[in-house]
C-alpha cells in the first residue's frame, strides 16, 4: 500500500533565527536586510518544499519578571521585522514556493488588510497565504492605542466577521474587469467592480477595493485553532488549520476528525482544508555540534529560558511567581492563549513541575518520536501520517535553523524516496499545489 502523501512546510519568523538554541551563534546573522530568508526560500523550493510560514507579534516581551531582559537576551519575540514586506523580496528569487505570513484582526482595518493582500498576492504571482491570528499579547494593544484586548470569544466573533468582510473586498473586482481595450479606450469594464456595502456589529465598509483582482482572488487562509472557539472559527474560514503533534498520534487523530466534523457541519467539504501538525520535536542526530560540558549546561539553561519567556507573553502569565520545581498551581490563569495554558496545567496535574514543562521546550511528553537520522526521521514521520491520515507536516525553523542543509539535502530526499512528499510543483498558485493532493 502507497504512503500517504503528505505537505511539508517551514515555520520561522523575520527575525534572528535562533540565538539561544544556536552553539554557534552564527545562523542568520544577516537576517536583518532579508538576505538570509531569500537564501532559505531558494534552499527550500529547490527541495519542493510547499510553503514557508512566518509568525508575527508587534511586542518586546515582559511579562516573565516585569522584564525584557529575557525576551531580548535570548531574542525570543523581539528584535524581528514586520514579514509582510519580506515575501515579495523572497517571491522575486523564487518561482514556485508559497509565503505565508501571519497578520492579525485585532490590529489591521479590513480594508486595509484586503488590499494589502491583494498586492502581495499579485506580486507573488498567486503564492501568498494569510495565517489569521486574533492576538492575545497586551501590550500588542497598547502598542496600538488600546487599553486592553476584547476577550477571547469575542475576539473570534469579531475575526468571523472580519474574515466576511475581507473576501467581498477581495471580490469586489470581478473576473475580467481589466479589459485594457485599445479600440475602446477603456482600461477598466466599470461594470464589474462593485461596492461591498457591508454594515455588520463589528465593522462597516462601503468598498470596492482600488486594486486589481489578485491571482488567487482571495490569498490562502491559514490559521491554528486549538480552543473550541479556535477550532470552529478555523473550520469555518481556513483552508488549512495548524494542529500539534503534542498528543502523539490519538491526539492527532482527534484533532484532525473534530476539524473535518466541524467542517462538514457548517456545509463544507472536509476534503477542502489541510490538517497540518507543528513538529516541534525533531532532532536529527550526529548533526550536533561538539560542545564542552559548561557549554552544553548553559544552552540547556538557555533553551528553559527562551521556553518559559515564549510562554509566558503567548499565555499572558508571570510564570516567574511561581515555584518552577514545586506541584504546579492550579489556580494560574492568563489572558493569552487559553489552550496552552490549559495543556501545562494538565502536565501539572500529572505531576510535572514548570521547570520540567518547560525545559522539554514546551513539547509534550508522549508527542511524536521525530529524533533519528535523517532516514529514521522520515520513516518515523511516514509512519506516523499514514497512521492519521493527515495532510501534512509543519517543521519548527527556530530548532532547526543550524539544520537546513540537513533537512534539505538529507531528510526531504528521504521522504521523497519513501513517497511521501512532492518531487516537483504542479500548480500555479498556493492553492492549486495546496490542493493537488
């Protein structure tokens, strides 16, 4: 019986690679002027790679300690640039690849938002996706002038209308309005542009967009939803949802058939949208640096630092008031990301202290085995979606940044010999190769 064929994309960030994980200290350096990302996107297209998806906050984190000693020690949240400008640079030295960047409703006006999608994705030639984010950092919002964040659930509510509006903007330019006629002299069919006249309980918007229709019309929607509330917003607006693998392979399953049940509640075809799982475990072994035992106890220390930093802005919690290698309170509460809150506390609950959560990176215990060769790797991760049935896997750049000739020239040429990714690009556009299987 054939593998199940699988998408393979890269999580990163327009920032420095990695620091506190990186022995070397020396992996992008020259991220900054975009140079390291162009090289990454050209490494990762030649080895077919579907896509490459960038995260974006707009904070210097201080939430663990009152400080942003740690967040900028370990350049954990902060220095990074805004990604958006980025992709065209990378599209422009690529052909194939797809670029998808993170932008959030809480903080962009629609219109705003729709037209500049519509630039990048004709710009890009049709590969441009939109990770949808509804932000949870506070002081994102104080950056923006807010004194604080809607809650959670309304924070969807408002991203479901937002997502509406921004796909009549998207739409608003029908197919064939640029006619370019030289005989006529009409440059654009009026005809077919059109106000969107949207009126709803969150925004309001006359429209047309005064761009072009894009490529894809409407770029590619992505978004990671985890909570129930996540989970039903994704369904209804993504076209691929970004899982964990954090349950091993039960917990995959779940997740995938409660997004594909959802889906097909809400009159959709489950086929439609792509189940991808964040692999944040992978370790490939006898790639390591050789590094003496001080240093080994410091990047150890270093990677339980950059974790509980992370943690700590994307959970809104002061994890630094509580006793790291005692029982875990119960009683923590944030006002960040309820789901991964509620996954710590459940390690708590089995017995683990937040020293230990987080020393394991923030991974779950009893997640995938991703730790071999390259060759053992790919078989590990074959294994593991022909057992799900999922739709592809997402590779954590941050860990894996020292890694990339690896994952390119050793590990993606093993699943493609197993079968499982692709060997070349068929589409045009993001979504056609998103779609081809």
């Amino acid at each position: 019986m054939p593998n199940t064929k699988f998408h393979l994309g890269y999580f990163t960030k327009f920032g420095k690679p990695t620091w506190a994980l990186d022995s070397r200290k020396s992996v992008g350096e020259n991220w900054p002027d975009g140079s390291y990302h162009i090289d990454l996107a050209k490494k990762l297209e030649a080895a077919k790679l579907d896509f490459i998806l960038f995260e974006d906050t707009t904070v210097v984190a201080d939430k663990f300690g009152g400080s942003m000693e740690m967040d900028l020690k370990h350049a954990v949240l902060a220095p990074k640039n805004d990604p958006l400008p980025l992709l065209p640079l990378m599209a422009y030295e690529t052909s194939n690849i797809g670029l998808i960047s993170t932008a959030s409703t809480t903080f962009y006006e629609p219109f705003v938002l729709a037209r500049l999608f519509s630039t990048l994705d004709s710009l890009t030639g049709g590969r441009v996706g939109w990770n949808i984010v509804t932000s949870s950092e506070i002081n994102a919002a104080k950056n923006l002038g807010l004194d604080s964040l809607p809650p959670h659930a309304e924070r969807y509510s408002i991203a479901d209308e937002y997502v509406e509006l921004a796909i009549k903007l998207w739409e608003s330019w029908e197919e064939g309005a640029l006619v370019a006629d030289e005989k006529t002299g009409v440059y654009i069919d009026h005809t077919k542009v059109h106000t969107v006249d949207h009126v709803g309980e969150h925004f309001s918007c006359r429209g047309p967009l005064n761009s072009l229709r894009s490529p894809q019309t409407v770029p590619f929607l992505s978004q990671a939803g985890a909570s129930d509330r996540g989970r039903g917003f994704a369904a209804k607006n993504a076209e691929m949802v970004i899982g964990l693998t954090a349950g091993g392979i039960e917990g995959m399953k779940e997740y995938r058939k409660d997004i594909r049940a959802r889906a097909e509640s809400m009159g959709r075809n489950p086929d439609d949208i792509k189940v991808i799982y964040l692999a944040n475990g992978l370790h490939f072994t006898g790639s390591e640096p050789v590094v003496d035992e001080a240093t080994s106890k410091r990047l150890e220390q270093a990677a339980f630092e950059y974790a509980v930093t992370m943690a700590a802005s994307t959970m809104d919690v002061d994890f630094s008031q509580y006793d790291m290698d005692g029982p875990m309170d119960q009683n923590m509460t944030g006002g960040g990301h309820t789901s991964a809150l509620d996954f710590v506390k459940q390690a708590g609950a089995q017995g683990a202290t937040l020293r230990q959560v987080f020393s394991n990176g923030g991974r779950a215990e009893g997640g995938l085995d991703l730790t071999g060769t390259p060759e053992e790797v790919a078989e590990k991760m074959v294994d593991a979606m022909n057992e799900v049935g999922g739709d592809g896997i997402l590779l954590e750049g941050g860990d894996l940044a020292a890694d990339i000739d690896v994952i390119t020239d050793e590990f993606v040429p093993a699943l493609q010999r197993l079968g499982a990714v692709r060997t070349e690009y068929t589409g045009r556009t993001l979504r056609e190769n998103m779609l081809e299987f």
